[in-house]
C-alpha cells in the first residue's frame, strides 16, 4: 500500500481517492467515511475496532491544523496495551505512517480536513 499524497480534505492510496476520514488497519484495509463522535476529538469508541486489530503503533493524522485531539483515555488505553501513539498533524502523519508502516505493524487513522 502506497500512500501517494495528502491534501487538505483528500488523500490518494494506491490511486484510490479519498475525501473522508479513514482508518487504515495494520492489514492495509482501508475503512473509508471514519467519524468520531465529539467531531474533533477522539476518542476511545472511535478506534476500538482499530485497537482490536492489536497494531504496534497508532498514527493518528490530527488534521491540517492539528484540530484533533486525543483524549486522555485513548493515551492510557493504548499504553496499557502497550501499543504506541504518534499523533501529529496529518502531512507529518503520513509521512511516518509510510516510513514506519514498512518495518513494523502499524494501524492509523488521518482526520482530512481542519
């Protein structure tokens, strides 16, 4: 899986566009039209069926502007299940996503947009 670019309010994966959030799974499906509950803040609900999936890493795109937050509860989950977070605007999300996705099981989930 190639992550071939992010814009504001898109991203292209292997040549599939999307203008949604998604979620990627350490199995590399893709689910498209991601929503978090409280808009922009995620929180636990928002990626159980991500935790499931038991990735070594969550990259979590926070937006262009990094208007996303995580809630404390996410931090303490995934540290409990020892499973590490990186949270950063979404450009500098995806980057990592493509570098450490290609050494280790990693999970995300890249807000578009503010």
């Amino acid at each position: 899986m190639k992550i071939e670019r992010y814009q504001f309010g898109r991203i292209t994966i292997d040549g599939q566009d999307y203008v949604n959030d998604i979620i990627i799974f350490p199995d590399r499906r893709i689910q498209d039209g991601w929503w978090r509950r409280q808009g922009h803040h995620m929180g636990v609900d928002d990626i159980a069926k991500l935790v499931v999936e038991a990735p070594e890493v969550i990259v979590a795109g926070t937006g262009a502007y990094g208007r996303m937050t995580v809630d404390e509860t996410v931090e303490n989950l995934l540290r409990e299940q020892q499973i590490e977070l990186v949270a950063e605007p979404t450009a500098k999300a995806v980057e990592l996503y493509s570098q450490m996705s290609a050494k280790q099981r990693v999970g995300a989930c890249f807000h578009l947009t503010c």
